[in-house]
C-alpha cells in the first residue's frame, strides 16, 4: 500500500475543508434562510466587520486568558497529582472516586454551583479547570505507569542523579500521553468555558456576545464568534503541542556531551 506523503496529506485535508465549505454553502443557497443558516461567505464579512472593530480584540483576549488560565492551572495540578497518584496507592484511592463524579456531572451543573459560590467572573477560569484536571491527571498516570520499571531500577544501580532519570527516562515515556491529554483537555476546556460565559453571561466575553446576538437573531454573528473560538482554540492546542515536543526532543537527545 502506498503511504501518503506529507505535502499529499495536506492536500487531502485542504480537499476535505473546501468540500465541506462548497456544501455549507450550497446548503445556505438552498435554504435560503439567513436566520436559520447564513453562508460562510457571509460568516467570513460579518467576521472582518468585527474585527475591525476594537472592542473585539478586548473581548477575544479576554476569554483566552480565562480559559487558558483554567486549563493552565489544570494542567500543573493534574501533572502534579498524576504523579503522586502513580508512586502512591493512597493518592490513587482518594482520587478515583473525585474523578469520576467529575467526569460524571453533568457541565450545567458545575457552571450553577460556581455561580452560586463565586459568581460570573472567574466562572470559565473555573470550569474550564474542573473539566481539563481529570483529564490531564488520567493522562499523567497512565504515562508514568507504564515506564519500565526495570528501566528505573537500572538508573538507581547505576546510580544516576534524581535529576538526571527526570529527565531522561520519566519525561520522555510521560510526555507523549501528556501531550495527547493536553490536546483533549484544552477543547473541552474551551467547549464549556466559552458554555459558562453564556450562562453567567460575564462582561465583555465571547460568551455574552453569543448570547446577545443570538437574542438579537444575528445568526451571522454567531457563526462568526464561533470560528473564532474554533481559531483561538486551534492555536493554543498548536503552541502547547509544540512546547511539548520541543520538551520531548529535548529529553530524547539526552544529555549533552
């Protein structure tokens, strides 16, 4: 079987975007329906419209900083405690039953009770860490749990530094599973922060634009700040996953002669 190129897997996905866009657009064509289904075309004025407008980099900037602040601290926390978890049975018992409740409730509720507890403001900061930390915990253990012990114990004969086995033996068996979960973990984090901002409805968000112009029936508007968020999310999964495996080369080429 012959296996695809990379500049020919490229041109596939580009095939595969243009075919969708050509449908969308002839679904809008054919509905005739702005209210119900604008076209990308009209997405595409209505998004440089706003953009031009000042206004919307304040408010782009500022759900980024809230959900990437909730998925930062999210991602510490869950390294942290997936590591702890992987050398402690204890730790491991204790969070089995609180990851699970949080896997299970449901967003809607999470976004209630942080409203209850601490209003609007920091509410997809919040949610966006309850929905990333078990994610990017279970992604940490399940990476350091399958180093080779064998491996480990071989650094410890040999007497190689605390350091030194970080370094080149747990991070470059940990990071990959770590990568991948960071990758689930920021679009969910962006999926039900931006959800909270149009519940709790904070000022100056993505969130309450969606929902005024959805008050407004602007569905082009809606469409608009959601390529936004798709935008805004894709980025920010690219610059983690670089950092990581910058990381992972880093610790693969070992230590410097």
């Amino acid at each position: 079987m012959k296996v695809s190129t990379s500049s020919e897997k490229k041109v596939i996905r580009i095939a595969a975007v243009c075919f969708w866009l050509v449908a969308w657009q002839a679904a809008a064509v054919l509905l005739s329906q702005d209210l119900l289904l604008v076209s990308p075309i009209e997405v595409v004025r209505t998004l440089f419209a706003m953009v031009g407008d000042a206004a919307f980099w304040r408010i782009a900037l500022s759900t980024m900083l809230r959900i990437t602040g909730g998925f930062l601290l999210a991602f510490v926390l869950g390294v942290v405690i997936g590591a702890a978890a992987a050398k402690s049975e204890t730790v491991r018992a204790l969070m089995r039953p609180l990851t699970s409740v949080m896997r299970a409730t449901p967003v809607a509720s999470f976004i209630i009770l942080a409203l209850l507890w601490a209003g609007s403001k920091g509410l997809s900061t919040f949610t966006a860490f309850i929905m990333g930390l078990p994610i990017i915990y279970a992604g940490t253990l399940q990476g350091i749990s399958a180093i080779d012990e064998k491996l480990v114990e071989m650094t410890k004969v040999f007497r190689v530094s605390s350091v030194a086995r970080m370094l080149y033996v747990y991070l470059p068996a940990v990071l990959p599973s770590v990568a991948s979960s960071a990758g689930v973990a920021l679009g969910m984090c962006w999926k039900a922060g931006v959800a909270a901002e149009v519940i709790g409805l904070p000022t100056g968000t993505i969130g309450e634009r969606l929902y005024q112009a959805k008050i407004y029936l602007s569905t082009g508007e809606v469409f608009a700040w959601t390529v936004v968020i798709i935008g805004l999310s894709a980025l920010l999964e690219w610059a983690i996953e670089t950092l990581l495996r910058m990381a992972l080369a880093r610790a693969e080429r070992g230590p410097s002669v």
